[in-house]
C-alpha cells in the first residue's frame, strides 16, 4: 500500500518582524520560568527566617518582662524585710521557679556594709543589658532608704535561651553593640558598624519593622524591637545567599536551558528538514506533488491491483496563456489543483507533473468509485465561475500493469478524450467517451 504521508503546502518565508516576535516571547517565557520558582524559593525560605525572628522577638520580650518583674522585687518589702523574714521571699521563689524554666534560682545576698566590691557587680544599666546570656548570673540591687543593704541575685538557664535562638543570629542595641551573637565571627560587644557599614545605616535608615536585606554574598533578615523605654533593639539573621537560593536550583536551571536549546535546535532541524522536503518532492507553483515525488510513490506501492491512475491537461491552456498572460495562466494552474487536493483522499495522491499536466493516484477498489473521483473534479473546475473558465481530460485506467505502460495507457486515453471534444474522462472499459458518469 501507498505510505500515507500528509500534504506538503507552500509556506511563506517567516519575516524579520515574525521572528523578532518569537525571540521576545521566548525571551519572556525564559524570564518567567527562571523568576517565578526562583521567586517561590526565596520568598518561602523569608518566610521561615521572619517566623524565627518574630518568636524569638515574642519571647525574647516575655523574658524581657520576667526579668524586669524580678528585679523590681530587689524594691519591695519583702527583699528589703528579708534578713528579719526570709520565709515570704521563699515562698515567693519557690512559686516562680516552679511556673517557669528560664531562671535557674534567685536569691539574695545580703551586706552589713556597702563595699566597693559590692557596686562592682551591681547593674544599674539598661534592661536588655541586664540580661546577658553570655553571664548565667545577674545581679540587682537591693537598696533601703536609698542605701544598698545587698542584692538579688538570678541565675540564668542558658540552654533554654539557646533553644529558641537560631543560627547565625545577631542582637544589637542603638549603637550597633552585638548584645548577644551567635555568629563565630561577631562576639558580644562588638560593634556591627565596623564590619558592615552599609548594611547597619541601611537598617536604621529603613522605616519597614522587619524585611530582608540583600548584598553580594549574604543577606540580612531583620526586626526591630522596641522596648517600654522606647529603646530599639534590631534582630538579625545573617543568611548565606545559597541558603535563600540553593545551589542546586542553578543546576537544574541550567539543565533546563540545556534541554530548551536543545529542543530548540532539534524543532529548527525539523522545520529545515520540512522545508527540504517540500523543495525536493513539492511543487512550488501548485502545492502538489512533484514528478520526482511521484518516481517514489510508484516505488512504495505494494499492492498495483487496488489503485486507479487518471491523467488530466487543462483545455486550451496555450490560449489562456496567449490571451491573459502568465499570470493568469498561473492562477488557472493553483485553482485546478485546488479543486484536485479537494476531491481526493488521504490515502490518494496528486501530482503536477509537467505545464498544464496533473497525474491523480486513487486507492479505490473498482472502476465506479475511481470514475466517481475523476468526474466530480472535472465537474468542479468546469462550472467555476470565475473567469477565465477552463475545463479538463482525463484518461484513467486501472493500475495493473507495469508503470510506464499504466502511464502510456492514461496518456492514450487522455488524448483520446481530447479528440473526443476535450472536458471528458475517457477509460477503456467503455470506447464510448463520457461526459457524465456512466458505467457498462
């Protein structure tokens, strides 16, 4: 049988414009696949890092508070009374430590007389000074009628402060002081602004309460906090940039493109092989098969008896020519062949084979079918109304014989029907030509 291929159609050049186009929407859809997981990634991997910060801002303000609350009590009758009554700050201790995992133990330490030694290990600094996690124990004065008479000491659990506080995390004061650091190369009181300087003005300069800011090679997660004094604390979290972005999503990215030039270059290799094809086997004019196309189609046929050949000119062609000129010859050319790809089946073939000469392949069974094929094309181009009006002849004969006698046979034919008075199909199971379709 005939191998069914699909019709081969002239195609315009793709313009300049057309291609410009195609490359900015190729450009686009690059962009867009790039930037939209990048985006996800990054913007899921901020999302995590700002809930760590904002609970460790929650509970850094909750201890911010318990201490606060326990160093008021150095201020209260019952540190002040503790000496003559020790047994209400017990009781009060024992309750506070059992509510809580924070503080370790309290206690209080009482003087007969204030010493140097004494004011040493007294704070009298700013809360969040107070509470240093590098030092487990904090001291706060007790004083009676403004004399300190002692002080309450809190020891500091600081594996419960470990425990909320991430990785690469920083905390500092107005002054960029690191109050406490858990990055190797930052350690508590060193000043942020002599290691990065634009990233220390950018965060007091940013009117945003928490954000990410990004540089070369890392980026900064930031919030501020604000204490009752109206004192600011800034939060931070020291991100590797592989971190936001791993360095995997550049891989698959990269191999992502590789697979799209690659498609790319086999789709251009396919649009050039269809091209090349259609120059070898197409002919330009009609659309049709060409004669060397044909020479390959007789090759593939493996079964002769189930195919009917039909061999077709165009009337008085010369004169159209003669009369209208080239031009219009060339449109009569385009519409026939219109009409024949219109008429025939996938599984039929059509060719051009010569000026005005057509050769149409049908894969039918009988005599009636093909017959009914070949007249119904004749029938088309005759009453097309538009001028200049043209007919045809054909001769079809059955394909049972080698193919240059098959061919010699329609050829007979065909001149046979144009003796005959031309626009008629002439077959040889009738000597009788026919105008309409009639069948022994």
């Amino acid at each position: 049988m005939i191998l069914n291929q699909p019709y081969i159609t002239n195609t315009s050049e793709t313009s300049s414009s057309s291609l410009e186009w195609k490359c900015l929407f190729l450009a686009l859809c690059i962009v867009f696949l790039v930037n939209t997981p990048m985006n996800y990634i990054k913007s899921g991997r901020e999302e995590a890092i700002a809930k760590q910060l904002f609970v460790m801002e929650h509970t850094y303000l909750i201890h911010d508070k318990i201490l606060r609350l326990l160093s008021s009590i150095g201020q209260t009758e019952i540190a002040q009374s503790y000496r003559k009554d020790p047994k209400p700050f017990n009781e009060l201790r024992k309750q506070f430590l059992a509510s809580q995992d924070l503080i370790q133990n309290i206690s209080i330490q009482l003087v007969d007389k204030p010493t140097a030694k004494m004011a040493q290990i007294v704070h009298e600094s700013s809360p969040y000074n107070q509470w240093n996690p590098n030092h487990p124990t904090q001291n706060y004065p007790i004083y009676r009628n403004r004399y300190p008479i002692g002080y309450l000491s809190v020891t500091l659990d600081l594996s419960k402060f470990a425990s909320y506080q991430a990785p690469n995390t920083l905390v500092l004061d107005e002054k960029s002081n690191a109050i406490m650091s858990t990055l190797p190369q930052i350690t508590q009181g060193t000043k942020f602004v002599e290691l990065h300087r634009r990233a220390w003005y950018e965060l007091q300069a940013t009117q945003r309460a928490a954000g990410l800011l990004e540089y070369k090679t890392f980026s900064l997660a930031y919030r501020k906090v604000t204490l009752p004094e109206h004192k600011t604390l800034f939060l931070l979290r020291v991100i590797d940039n592989n971190e936001l972005v791993p360095t995997y999503f550049y891989l698959i990215l990269f191999l992502g493109s590789a697979l799209v030039g690659i498609s790319f270059y086999v789709y251009h290799m396919r649009k050039t092989r269809i091209k090349l094809t259609q120059m070898t086997y197409c002919d330009a004019l009609s659309g049709l098969y060409n004669r060397h196309y044909l020479t390959k189609i007789i090759e593939q046929i493996s079964a002769p008896q189930h195919y009917w050949v039909c061999m077709f000119d165009i009337d008085h062609f010369k004169q159209v020519n003669d009369q209208h000129g080239h031009d219009v010859g060339d449109k009569v050319i385009k519409h026939v062949s219109h009409i024949m790809k219109s008429r025939i089946r996938n599984t039929d073939y059509a060719f051009r084979i010569g000026g005005e000469e057509f050769i149409v392949i049908l894969n039918v069974a009988n005599l009636v079918d093909a017959l009914a094929i070949v007249q119904r094309i004749r029938s088309d181009v005759e009453y097309f109304t538009a001028a200049p009006q043209v007919t045809i002849s054909g001769g079809l004969c059955h394909f049972n014989c080698p193919w240059q006698e098959c061919i010699k046979q329609a050829d007979r034919l065909l001149y046979e029907a144009k003796q005959r008075g031309r626009n008629q199909i002439c077959y040889p199971s009738t000597p009788i030509v026919v105008n309409e379709l009639v069948i022994q």
